[in-house]
C-alpha cells in the first residue's frame, strides 16, 4: 500500500496534467492551405484548429449544427460540424481552439473544444 500512494498517485496525477482534460495544446496545427486544395488527402487525421465563429449555417435537434469559422490567422474561412451531443453554446465571435477530424468529403469533426 505504501507503494501505491508514494508512486502511482502522484505518477497518475503528473500523466493527468500532460494529458489534460479537453482541448489543451497538444495538437498539429490544422494545414489550412493543404486541406483547401485537397481535403480528401487529409480524411481520418486529427488536428488543432484555433478560430473564431463568424456564422452558424444550419442546425438540426438531435444532429448538430454546421458553422463557418475564421481561423485566427485569417487566412480561411471553414465549415464545421459540431455534434448536439457536445451541449455546446457557441456565439458568432467567440474565440474556441477545436480538435477536429477530417472526416469522408471533407467534413471538420469537433471531437472537443475549448473557449479561448
């Protein structure tokens, strides 16, 4: 017993704190230019993406919303889908650094965000 609380607690804590809880800055920037001219070359990878919303597209209960985002840098502007099961509330201009999925046909995933 002695063991686990003098090396595995804080073992377990410090592996906590690397891997955080949501979208920390762990990610490979997104490749904005590459996925405009070809997203399909990028299905199935994960990536970071910091932007701000400029629009909400659509939105269908149960389903999720598409929204248009700015990334920060301003070189794009890209649709995204973030699923109704994430209960996120989202303003046009609020800032977020998403972790995404390129998904079949080119479809941005949020798998997590957080709010900058």
């Amino acid at each position: 017993m002695r063991f686990v609380s003098r090396f595995l607690i804080p073992a377990a804590f410090a592996a906590a704190l690397f891997l955080g809880s949501g979208c920390g800055r762990s990610g490979e920037p997104f490749p904005v230019q590459a996925f405009l001219a070809a997203p399909d070359n990028l299905q199935g990878n994960r990536y970071e993406l910091e932007a701000e919303i400029d629009a909400q597209l659509n939105w269908r209960e149960g389903v999720g919303r598409l929204i248009a985002v700015r990334t920060l840098r301003g070189d794009a502007r890209l649709p995204v889908f973030i699923a109704d099961s994430m209960k996120a509330n989202l303003l046009v201009a609020q800032r977020y650094r998403f972790e995404i999925t390129v998904r079949k046909g080119g479809l941005l995933y949020v798998e997590r965000l957080k709010k900058l």
